[in-house]
C-alpha cells in the first residue's frame, strides 16, 4: 500500500494480488480501475470508498486513463466493504491535514456504495465467504458448470484459486478471532475446519508473519496498555 495520501497509478499497469498487514481504506479521486478482493470484485469510480479489513488480499487493473487513489487508515473493527463519498475534494484536502481526521469524516459522510459485479466468480466467492466448508465441485454442479472450468475462471478472475480463497477465508477468520479466544487452539482450529492445529498455525504465520501464541499475546498486550 505505501504511505498513506495520494498514489497516482499508471494505465496498463495491473497490480497483482497482494495483501496488506494493516486495515486501510481508499477513496478514488480519478480514474477508475477494476478490483478483485476478498469482499468482491468492484469497478471502483470517483467517489468510491474500498475498505480493506486487516489481512485483506486484493489485485487492481487500472483503466487507460490512469487512476489516483486517496489512501488513509481504517479502524481495526471496520472490516471490509464498500461505499461513497459526495465531496472527494473535501476529504484530499482534510488529508493534507490530518488523515485520521479525514478517515473519521469518510466514516461519517459514508453511504451505500453500488454493489459487487455479481457474476458466477463473484457469487461464488460470497459462497466461500459464508461456508469455507462449501464443497466446490457440488457448487459448480448446482448452477450447471464443470468443476475445471469454474477453478480456472475463478483463478482468472481473483488470481487465486477457489480452494486458496477458502484458506485464506478460514485464515482470516482465526486471525480476527485469535484475540478474545480462551480455550484453545485445537479448539479454534477444530471450529474453522482446520485439519488440525498444526495446520492452523502453519497457515496463520504464513499469512500474518506472527504465530496464534504471539497474534494472542499482542491483543492482551495492548488491551492492557489501553487501561493504563
């Protein structure tokens, strides 16, 4: 992501799928550019707001013209979504200033943003989202695709293959939870459908660079700080 504030992107030059450790938002100011994230694939437009949870993935596809994006911070307990904002020249020149300032008046002035593409990678995404145990076969079966088929479009489309994107989902969901979890880990593991906690953990530290124990230990941390 950079620094927070302005970031001009070229045309024909797509970002590939990345994640980002800290949550963030951004508000294009001109420009547009197509993104395939965790929460959807979006055409973002001036005006638009992407909010991107912490451990969020994400690939960009900028139009000819180029794009420029305001970025500022986003609240841990935001999550991920989209929106609007009416007066973008507001908030770039409330950033200018103070971009946390400028992230709380986006939250404020925030509205419905237009939805998600919505096609069949899309509505299988949302599918993943809502059950990471979502057998991918059956579903390709039921809206009348071949399996292959749909893994290959799906990969296309969010560059990453169904099977990832439902690892990811069940990563970040332990990551999230991690914090105000008090039995154990196997628990955790067993409750997420992980085959086991070792694989959990494996999978935590390669997405979040932090063991379950230290993710855990963190959040204690800073609760303890904060009552100070």
């Amino acid at each position: 992501m950079g620094s927070y504030g302005l970031h001009r992107y070229h045309a024909g030059a797509p970002m590939p799928r990345h994640r980002h450790a800290e949550p963030y938002m951004a508000i294009v100011v001109a420009g547009g550019y197509l993104e395939a994230g965790d929460a959807g694939r979006f055409e973002a437009r001036p005006g638009d707001v992407l909010l991107h949870g912490q451990y969020d993935a994400h690939s960009d596809a900028f139009e000819r013209s180029g794009s420029t994006v305001l970025n500022l911070p986003l609240a841990a307990s935001a999550g991920s979504g989209f929106g609007r904002v009416e007066d973008v020249d507001a908030i770039v020149r409330l950033a200018e200033r103070d971009t946390w300032e400028a992230s709380a008046q986006v939250c404020a002035e925030l509205s419905q943003g237009r939805p998600p593409l919505g096609d069949w990678p899309d509505l299988l995404a949302a599918a993943l989202r809502e059950d990471p145990d979502l057998g991918i076969a059956r579903w390709a079966d039921g809206i009348g695709l071949v399996p292959a088929s749909v893994s290959r479009g799906f990969a296309r489309a969010y560059g990453v293959s169904p099977k990832r994107f439902r690892l990811e989902t069940r990563v970040r969901r332990a990551a999230h939870r991690l914090p105000c979890w008090a039995r154990s880990l196997a628990e955790l593991a067993a409750e997420l459908g992980f085959a086991d906690q070792a694989h959990m953990s494996r999978a935590i530290v390669a997405m979040t660079g932090r063991t379950p124990s230290a993710l855990r230990a963190k959040s204690v941390q800073a609760r303890t700080e904060s009552r100070r």
